[in-house]
C-alpha cells in the first residue's frame, strides 16, 4: 500500500467523485509528483468538496483503500519545514553547500590517494635501497674475507 496526495475531482454534479493523483510517498520525507492518474475512490469519498486536498492509500492493485482530508498534514508540513524558514531558497543554499563539501571531500580523497601513492613508491624503493646494501655488505664482506685468506697465506 502506498501514500498518495490527490485533489477530488467531479465531472459534473451527478457523477461520482474521482481522485487526481498529485503525488505519491516514496519514503517518509520524499514524494514523488506524479502525472496526473485519475482512480475512483471508494464510497466514503463523497463526503469531500470539489477540489479538496486529500489522503489516499492505494493498494498495489490501484484501488483506493481509504481517503482522508490532507488538511492537518499539510499544516504539518507548514510549522515543520516552512515554520523553521526551510523555505526553497533555503534548501538551494543548503544543496550548494553539500555539493561543495561533496566536491572538497572528492578532491581531499583523491589528495590522500595520491599521497598514498608516493608512499607506497617510496617503500618499494626503501626496499631496494634496503636489498642493494645488504648485497653490497655481502661482495664486500666476501671481499674482506678473501683478503684475509690472503693475508693469512702469505
């Protein structure tokens, strides 16, 4: 089942009232709007006026399940967001500035990847700094002990 916020709607006076679907739930704080679906609502929405916001749980299946008035909710949504000045300009700015740390983070990440890439080339080459001396130490530790042997030999 899912959360929709629809207008009624009538045709003309005799007709039964229908639901435009205006926006659907997508999770707790994000809608999504929608086109503009038309459904037939269940008996219990002939009590709305032309027009009125309303609440409409939908089922998989695309039949209405409840409708209730959108009123308080959307007087919810005013003291929540647009009470507390979270207006669009508001949340424009608020955009920016994620893209911006956004695009610093990506730019320190990359930094702190290349930092590690000099430090990685840095050991391999410690390390053979670290191979060549201890071969050096060997020749010349040989080299020592061949001149010994000489010595010793005359």
């Amino acid at each position: 089942m899912m959360l929709h916020l629809a207008q009624i709607q009538h045709r003309n006076l005799s007709d039964q009232p229908e639901l435009l679907l205006l926006a659907a739930q997508g999770s707790e704080d994000a809608w999504t709007v929608l086109t503009g679906e038309v459904l037939l609502p269940p008996d219990q929405s002939g009590h709305f006026r032309p027009s009125q916001l309303v609440l409409a749980d939908i089922s998989d299946d695309h039949q209405v399940v409840t409708v209730k008035d959108a009123q308080p909710w959307v007087v919810d949504l005013v003291q929540r967001y647009l009470g507390n000045g979270i207006t669009p300009a508001f949340l424009e700015k608020e955009t920016e500035r994620a893209e911006q740390w956004r695009q610093s983070l990506t730019l320190q990440s990359q930094e702190l990847d290349r930092r590690a890439l000099e430090m990685e080339a840095r050991r391999e080459q410690i390390q053979e700094l670290e191979e060549s001396l201890k071969r050096e130490r060997r020749e010349l530790e040989i080299e020592r002990d061949r001149i010994q042997a000489l010595k010793d030999a005359l």
